[in-house]
C-alpha cells in the first residue's frame, strides 16, 4: 500500500470525477467543485480564475497540504464553442499549473485519447458542416493544454482515456456521453444509417476501469509520463457497437430496426448531397452532427494502450478482454434505456 496523499480532485463532481472518489478513498482528497458541495471535504471554487476562485484562507491551507492535483475539470460538449472550451480546458489548466507550482504539487491531468486525431476533424480534412458539433475546439483546446503542462516545471502526468461509458458492473454514470445519443437514435430507430464502416474501432472505458488506472498513478510515485486509458485493439468495432444495442434493445422489448453502416465518405459523395435538398434545415443539423462525430473514428488507428504497463498490481490492471468491453458497453446502454425511460413499461417491470 502506498503512503496516502494529500490530494486535490477538480470536476469532482462529473463523470470522471464522481467515479474517481470512492476509488482514492484511502487517500485524504479535497473535491473541487463549482456550483455546490458534494459532501464534507469539498470546496467551491472556480479553476478559471485567480488562486482557484478560493478565498486566501482555504488557498493557502491546500498550497500547504496537497501534493498531487488530479485535474478532471474539464468542458467536454463538442458545441460549446472555442471560448468555452478554451476557458476551462487551457485557462482553467494554467490556474491549477499555479497552484501546483505554489503547493510544490505533482498534477495527474486527464487529457483524452482523442488528441492523436486531431487531423481528422472535419474542418482538417476541409469537409462542410451544417452541425453545432465541432470536436476541433475541444481538441484544439486540449491540445493547448496538453502544450502548457509539457512546458512547466511542475511534475506532469497525462492521462488520455477513450469514450468514457458507465460502471462495468452497474452501468450507471454522472452523465450521459454523446456516445449515448446515438445509442438512443438505434433504440429509438431513428438513424436509417450511419456514417461508420463496419470495422472502425469505437473506443469506449467503463468508467470504474478509468477510475483505476487513475487510482494507480495516484498511488504510484509517478511525476512524469504520458498514459493511455483505452481498450486499445479490444476496442469494439463499429458493428459490433451496433450489435450491442439491438441486444439491448431486443432483451427489453423495444421494437428497433438496425441501421445500414456506410463509410464516411460515401456519405459525402452521394447521400449528403440528396439529402440536402430533401431534409429540413434542423435536420441536415442533426446528420451534420452525426458526421462530425464519426469523422474522429473513420479510418484510424486504435489508440495505444497503457494497460497491463500500468504501476502497481499488473494482475488489477491487465487489458481486459474484448469481449468484457463489449458487455461493459452493453450494460451501459442498458442503464441508459431504462434510466432515459425507453424501456416498455411492462418490459420494465418484468425486469425489476
């Protein structure tokens, strides 16, 4: 067992956060939150501003105590804009960087896999979009981020997790992804296709596997490196993502009708065009959408992973099987349909 830490958790209170405190129990750990306290050890603050928006008592009391920063606050919504996402994600990673210098702080950092397909953004690739979505802020800004921590003297650990899903065992989560929107549109069989292949990999991690690996760089002495939170070549494929929800879907008596999986770029050159002219403007938003989310997965290289290199008990913290992810995943779709109501109510209450 490691010595315990003084540790300093931001975005307590969202997915990865929430799942992370139970998981650095046996550590002493101040939650920093924004709106409202989560229980006795939190704070309220605000990571964009000034000495953490913390009055300079409490500042100074964590300067004098913490000695690892786990930063998960962070804005994740492909529609928030630039200025959003710059805020909190570079802003916001600078001010905790000054804390950390401050309390001679070691900070854990959750990035996101997705910084390695940057480049496949539609607005890299010079591809239209009608879509509120545009992961090229959110990258961009992680990116920046990224950029600010490998140039600071403070110890640096990066974390870059995939799509992160519910419990592996539970299902349950803070908040639903945009992974689960377009679990919803299968359920609800509203996508007659998707702009996938059949065999891209979509790289989802239960958030209690996330939560472990997390545990251990905590508990490791780590003060440096760059780590992997994926299912790496387990990830599921685009098919199989499918297959997934249908089960879902057909165990809970919802009547669903699958949808036709057609590469990205075929969508371009002959589907985007006809329905241009027979879609409705919000519409055309909504596939826009679709496609600005499946540019990130359209012919890449699965995401290396950090598992089963991981400090601490190699036997915790192999790569699970690809199987496993898949009922993780499938679990997790199972939480979100009851959760989000689109179980039939006597389907729901057989399964009670």
């Amino acid at each position: 067992m490691s010595q315990p830490k003084f540790v300093l958790l931001t975005g307590a209170s969202g997915v990865v956060g929430t799942a992370l405190r139970p998981a650095l129990a046996h550590h002493r750990v101040i939650s920093l939150t924004h709106r409202a306290k989560i229980d006795s050890e939190s704070v309220i603050g605000d990571v964009t501003q000034p000495f953490l928006g913390l009055d300079e008592l409490t500042y100074q009391m964590l300067v004098s105590n913490v000695d690892t920063v786990v930063h998960c606050a962070a804005k994740t919504d492909f529609g928030a804009g630039a200025d959003a996402a710059h805020q909190l994600n570079v802003v916001g990673t600078k001010r905790v960087l000054e804390f950390a210098a401050a309390a001679q702080a070691r900070v854990i950092y959750v990035s996101t896999a997705f910084v390695a397909r940057s480049k496949l953004t539609r607005s890299a690739q010079g591809l239209m979009s009608e879509g509120a979505v545009r992961p090229e802020n959110y990258l961009d800004s992680k990116l920046e981020a990224e950029e600010l921590l490998r140039g600071s003297e403070v110890p640096v650990v990066i974390a870059r997790p995939s799509v992160v899903v519910g419990d592996s065992v539970t299902g349950a989560m803070a908040n639903f992804q945009g992974v689960h929107m377009v679990a919803a549109g299968i359920l609800r069989s509203r996508f007659p296709l998707l702009p996938f292949a059949t065999e891209e990999l979509v790289d989802v991690i239960p958030q209690d596997l996330l939560a472990a690996g997390l545990r251990a760089l905590v508990d490791a002495d780590v003060r440096g490196g760059e780590y992997w939170l994926t299912a790496g070549p387990h990830a599921l494929t685009s098919r199989r993502f499918v297959d997934q929800c249908v089960a879902v879907a057909e165990e809970s008596g919802i009547d669903v009708t699958p949808p036709r999986l057609v590469s990205p770029d075929m969508v371009d050159r002959l589907i985007r065009p006809v329905l241009a002219d027979v879609l409705p403007p919000s519409a055309r938003k909504q596939f826009d959408d679709l496609l600005a989310m499946a540019a990130l997965f359209a012919g890449a290289e699965p995401f290396p992973t950090s598992f089963g290199a991981l400090p601490g008990d190699p036997a915790a913290l192999t790569l699970p099987s690809a199987e496993w992810f898949e009922s993780a995943f499938r679990t997790s779709v199972r939480f979100f349909a009851h959760t989000k109501r689109l179980v039939p109510a006597a389907a729901a209450g057989a399964m009670v």
